[in-house]
C-alpha cells in the first residue's frame, strides 16, 4: 500500500510540474533609464523588445481581425506596456476626461494589464486600464471582497498616453507603471510576477473580449488562468 500510495504522489507532482511549464511567459527586457512614453512599436525603446499579442476571446477563440501587439519593458523603477490596437468601432465615453481618474472606465473601449507579485493568495493584484483616449483608471483588487470594484479608490501614480490613428483604425496606448506600487521587492534580473492582458472592444451591442490568456469565463477575473512575466537583461535570440 506505501508502494502505491508513493506512486500517486509522485504521478500527482509530476502533474504539478507539467502545469507549472506550461504556463505562459513574457520576458521583459530591461531598459537603462526611464523615458518619456512613446507610442511608435518601431521605436528604439519598443524595438528592444519582443511582442506578444491578445488574439483570443474569453473562451480561447481565435478573432483575427483584433489581434493586439503588446510590448514590454523594465527599468529599475518602472513597468512599460505598449498597446497596438485594431477596432472596427470604438465605444468611447462622451467629453472624456484625462486629468482625473475614471471610475467604470471598463464599459467602454480600454486595454488592460492585471498583474500580481502575490504568488500566495492569487486573489490579491492590480489592474490598470486606459482608453484609446487616455483616460485611466487603476484598482487594487482582492476577490475575497464582495465588491472588489471599489478598489479603485487606490492611486499607484501610474502615467497613460494613447492616440487614435483613424486612417488604420488602429489605436495606439502606452502605460509606464511603478514597479514599486505592484511588488515590494526590490526590482531585479529574475523576478516574476503573475499577469494577464485583456481588452474591451466596440459597443455593448456588439462588443468583444480580446485575451492574451483566455480566462474561459464571463469574468477576466480568474487569477488561476493568468501567465508570467519575467525580469531579464535581454531577450534571448530566438532559436
């Protein structure tokens, strides 16, 4: 019965670990010092790194026509996302305002960066979200709350810029994040940290879900299904 009883666990850690692996991973390059946000990917800062794009919906489906290039980089204090957006129809909200937060931002066109230094209570992360107007809004959220809503009272200083090229229907939007208001460690080669990408796209009567890591769910919320990122000096050459 030991025998037995070993064998299964060690089938049950095997399991574990082919999971772990098979989480996805985005290795962010890290710059020398901090710079004014830049929303053109062929830039020298966004060229250093490397893209991975939201092409799915909720449940994992491909949807082509949104897929978004997403580009990352770190500096000793800050987190950088660049977003390349496709839309067919944008749902913005009337007579925006970027000077100040915008509570419920998510009922309209946005891209969104949840990310979480917690590795022991999954439920706990930050959100942060801007428009392809540059509006902003960041939430500290904790799920074990029955209105993690309302985390959005927090202020992580976090800085958005954004452009909407018509001609392409493209839209353009770019976050520079403290480090220090997502993880208290010190910032250095190997941290990790927990993350998912998503964003809201078109009017309510027609609107569609892009994911990086399909939450397959109605919610983003589903911190078991977020990926990784990873803190390295420069990407390695791809094989």
């Amino acid at each position: 019965m030991n025998g037995f009883a070993n064998i299964v666990l060690l089938m049950l850690f095997v399991s574990g670990v082919a999971g772990a692996s098979d989480q996805a991973v985005i290795e962010i390059a890290r710059a020398t010092e901090d710079v004014p946000l830049q929303l053109d990917p062929t830039s020298e800062f966004w060229r250093a790194s490397r893209p991975v794009y939201m092409e799915n919906d909720k449940f994992g489906k491909i949807i082509p026509r949104y897929r978004t290039e997403v580009r990352t980089r770190w500096t000793k204090s800050n987190l950088y996302f660049l977003f390349v957006c496709p839309y067919e129809e944008l749902h913005l909200k009337p007579a925006p305002n970027t000077q100040k937060e915008t509570n419920e931002l998510w009922n309209w066109d946005v891209a969104e960066v949840f990310v979480g230094s917690d590795f022991t209570n999954i439920k706990r992360y930050k959100e942060f979200e801007l428009s392809p107007q540059g509006e902003w809004v960041d939430l500290e959220i904790d799920l074990s709350q029955p209105h993690h809503e309302d985390g959005w009272t927090w202020n992580s200083g976090f800085e958005v810029k954004a452009r909407i090229d018509k001609g392409t229907h493209t839209w353009y939007g770019a976050m520079r994040i403290p480090l220090a208001a997502i993880d208290a460690r010190p910032p250095v080669i190997g941290n990790t940290m927990r993350i998912n990408l998503f964003r809201s796209q078109g009017p309510p009567s027609n609107q569609q879900a892009v994911t990086w890591q399909p939450p397959l769910n109605d919610s983003f919320h589903v911190p078991e299904r977020f990926g990784l990122i990873r803190l390295v000096e420069k990407l390695a050459e791809k094989e």
